[in-house]
C-alpha cells in the first residue's frame, strides 16, 4: 500500500532492521528505496532486499576523490539496474559549488543515457539545479525533502519531476501545506529519510511514519487516505519501477 522512496538502511538504529518485514507487513509499507551517498556506504550489506539507488552525495565530494568516486560509482551503477541518488547540490557542504556541479553532471547524464530514475537532494541551489536539469534534458526524477514554494514546486513538476514529502509535514510547516493544497496527488512521492527529518516529537524517522503522513496530506487535500496510498503507489511505481516494491510483498507468478 505505501511505498517510501528514500530512506538510509546503513544509519537506522540497530532495533529499526529487527523484524522488519513484520514492522513492514504491520504498517503495509511495500516497499523501500535505499538511496547511496558515499563509497564506503554503497557496499553496506543489504539482507533485506531493500531496492537500491547509488550516488555521490553533495556533502561527500572531494577534490581529490572526485574522480575515483565517480568511476567507481558508474561501475556498480553499470553492475545492477539501480536508481541514481542521491546527488545533488547544497550550498552548506564544504565542497564549492562550482566542484559539486562537476559531481552532478555526469551522474545526470548517466541517468538521463540509462534511463535511470534520479533522487536529488538540494539545498539553497534551486536555479543551478533546475538550470542544469532542462540543459541536461532530465525528466524522470524525485526532489527529495521538498520543502519550497508553490511556485518553485511547480518548476520542478513541469520539469517532469515529483517531489518527495516526509516527516517535515509534521512539523509547523504552512508553507508546505500549501503546496500539498495546491499541485495534484500525481506530483508527490512519500518518503521517511529515516532516520533523518522525523515528524514533530520523534528523535528519528521510520518507514512507518508513511500512514501519519499520508494521513495529513489527503486532510490537507480533502480526499481519503486510500487515495493517497494509491496515487503516490502509482506515482513511485512509475518512478522507479517494480524493484522498488520488496520481493517478499510482491504477488507470486501464477
């Protein structure tokens, strides 16, 4: 029923892995997307199964790694049908942002050549971002943690983009309610980033959080929670496609 579209397995604490498809079954959460950041992160064990994206992470480029990061990234990229993510741009990293955009530019194009689905963090860099994504063509993409306005949420979505919304509509956060109020259901994907973002009064965030904020969103836009379920479902399906859904919940062959 609900699929979250970007969480970090390797920095869940230890009791978040304990019994999970139980906790998922429980939560109907049917699926999981496992977004990369850095090299050591990418060849974290996944006994679970979780769906995988592999990307450099604006916070983890380096100059002197810059290269050897990336060419190890398209190896494993080539090596499996992975997602892209997440890359990005933020202006709070150590790394300039003229150094981060070299980063950014050949996973998009790597992306956009392979047809790959994208998760993109960015943080106060919204122009050179959106800039780059029409020079590059990009079209099948997520933002994820959007929390803009109306306007720049309208950008992104006629850029072919979806925007990912988590625990921060918990929080005190009218600016983003209005953007839920305002764009269609087909213009959200849902996301934990557990364990990071968690809604108002949480010290982490959980793939079970979804329901909550699938709850607030279909008050916020006057329908039911099924509807919701459904359309951000559909939403992540085409997305990312059927791996993102875990091979324990999906349908047997007949």
């Amino acid at each position: 029923m609900w699929i979250d579209c970007n969480v970090h397995v390797e920095a869940w604490h230890d009791v978040q892995r304990i019994n999970w498809i139980e906790r998922a079954r429980d939560a109907r959460i049917e699926g999981v997307m496992w977004s990369g950041t850095h090299p050591a992160q990418w060849s974290a064990p996944n006994p679970e199964g979780f769906a995988r994206a592999f990307g450099l992470h604006p916070l983890w480029v380096h100059p002197d790694t810059l290269a050897d990061d990336l060419a190890q990234l398209f190896t494993r990229l080539s090596d499996t049908s992975s997602a892209v993510g997440e890359v990005g741009l933020d202006r709070r990293a150590e790394a300039p942002l003229e150094l981060q955009l070299q980063a950014l530019a050949p996973q998009l194009q790597f992306a956009t050549t392979q047809t790959r689905a994208l998760i993109l963090h960015v943080v106060r860099a919204h122009e050179p971002l959106l800039s780059m994504l029409k020079e590059l063509g990009v079209t099948r993409f997520m933002v994820h943690g959007f929390n803009g306005s109306p306007e720049l949420a309208r950008r992104y979505v006629d850029c072919g983009g979806l925007l990912g919304i988590g625990g921060l509509l918990a929080r005190h956060t009218p600016r983003l309610h209005e953007v839920i109020r305002q764009l269609p259901l087909s213009a959200f994907v849902l996301e934990s980033d557990a364990p990071d973002l968690p809604p108002k009064g949480a010290a982490v965030s959980d793939p079970t959080d979804l329901p909550n904020t699938g709850l607030i969103v279909a008050q916020l836009k006057g329908c039911t929670v099924l509807e919701v379920a459904q359309q951000t479902r559909e939403n992540a399906l085409t997305l990312f496609g059927l791996p993102i859904v875990q091979s324990s919940s999906r349908p047997r062959a007949q």
